[in-house]
C-alpha cells in the first residue's frame, strides 16, 4: 500500500481493551499505555457493580482480573477500590498495585486525549439491573465524552431504547456475519458495526455502516481486510499494529 493509505489504516485502528498485550485488561494503565502508543480510539467493557456505578470489566466475575470469585454485581464500589486488577494469570505480581477502573476515570482519560471511545455494555448488567438502569448509571460519567463516545452492545434491545435517552450515538456488536443484512440492524441507525473476524461471510463486505473487525493480530491482516470494505480493526496489541503500520 501506499504511505498515505498505511497512515490512513494507523489512524483507524482500535484498541482492544487497551493495550491489553501489555496490560490488565480494562485498566487504566492499560488505556493510559494504548494512548501513549498512539491509539486514536479505544473499547472498553463496563458493568454496575452492586450499587450501581460503572466500572470497567469484562467478565461477570472478578475472578481473572482480580482473583475474586464473586460477581461483580455483588461487590459494592467501596469493596472493589480494595481490589486490584492484577490479572495475575498473565502478569503474576507486576500490576499488584492497579486498581479497578471505574467509567469515570477510563472517560477523563479519553476526554483529556481527545480520543474516542467505545464503551461495551455487557449483558450481565443488563440482566441483572435491567436496561433503564444501565443507562441511566452511564448518563454522568459519559458527560465528557459527548461528541467523542459510542455506545456498543450485542444487546440490540438496549442499543434501541440507548437512541432515546442518551446523546451518543449506537453500534451493534454481531453474533453472526448473516446480521450484516438484517433490517433490525439497518433500523438503528448505527454508527459502527463490530464484528469477529471469524464470522464474516466471504467476499466484499456491506454494511450499513462502518465495519469494525476483531481480533487483528497483524498489519497484514488489516491491510486484507481493508481490501474487502472493512472500515476499523480492534486489537489487543495497538502498539504492533502502529508500528507494522507505519509506511
């Protein structure tokens, strides 16, 4: 490719969780290490804790990240700011001081690089709280993030009743490649689509709206699917994409 098409590619790159090859998943330090690679845009996961404030995580339990069993739905916020996100089983004991990041920490982060996030609604919240309720946790920590937030979800009934209480605008997260032509989809209005890399269909991909893939490993596998009409590529290794990337 051209120099100006790789930087093109550089510029539409996701960070997945993160810079979650080098960090605790879903932490600070992990959203504060794909900045400083020079992500442009970066996903998260968030859940309620029991009452009620966002946090990032991505499992139902605190198990992997934090060596706690319980649900996350279960442990108040007082409990979980004397957890740390040490996700052990990749990290042993060098994270042992990262605390768990709640969404208004991951939204000043974002805010204060002029990033743009996307926040993953994880449906362990929703069927826990209800989808009013999830909502209406995000409405003040995502203030900062008005103009520069996406709201994703493979929630689809959420991401519709999303549309009409907050500002940000909405991207379904497929479990098939066959939703690509669905009208419920189109009916959203979304602004991005995510879709595993393993589930799309064969061929030149259409969307009704830009088509973000996961998991990208590689800038070769980038450079194919941008070929086909993929328009975003997440990854857990942002700082290897850039730097493969780089004309």
């Amino acid at each position: 490719m051209k120099p100006d098409r790789e930087l093109e590619l550089r510029e539409r790159l996701v960070a997945h969780r993160g810079l979650a090859a080098r960090f605790p998943e879903n932490t600070r330090a992990s959203v504060r290490g794909a900045l400083d690679a020079g992500a442009r845009r970066v996903e998260i996961d968030v859940q309620l804790c029991a009452d009620g404030v966002p946090v990032l995580m991505h499992d139902g339990t605190l198990e992997r990240l934090c060596g706690d069993p319980r649900r996350v739905a279960d442990v108040s916020s007082a409990e979980l700011a004397g957890l740390r996100a040490a996700e052990r089983g990749r990290f042993a004991e060098r994270f042992e001081t990262e605390p768990i990041a709640t969404l208004s920490d991951f939204a000043r982060e974002i805010a204060a690089a002029g990033a743009h996030a996307y926040v993953e609604l994880k449906r362990e919240s929703i069927e826990h709280f209800g989808a009013e309720a999830v909502l209406a946790a995000l409405e003040v920590p995502l203030r900062p993030l008005t103009g520069r937030c996406t709201l994703i979800s493979f929630d689809l009934a959420l991401l519709e009743l999303a549309r009409t209480r907050l500002p940000h605008p909405v991207g379904p997260v497929l479990t098939s490649g066959s939703e690509l032509a669905s009208a419920r989809i189109a009916a959203l209005s979304p602004s991005v689509i995510f879709c595993d890399h393993r589930k799309l269909p064969p061929g030149p991909l259409r969307a009704p709206a830009p088509l973000c893939v996961y998991e990208i490993a590689s800038g070769a596998h980038a450079r194919e699917l941008a070929i086909r009409g993929v328009s975003l590529f997440e990854t857990f290794d942002v700082e290897r994409l850039l730097r493969e990337l780089a004309p």
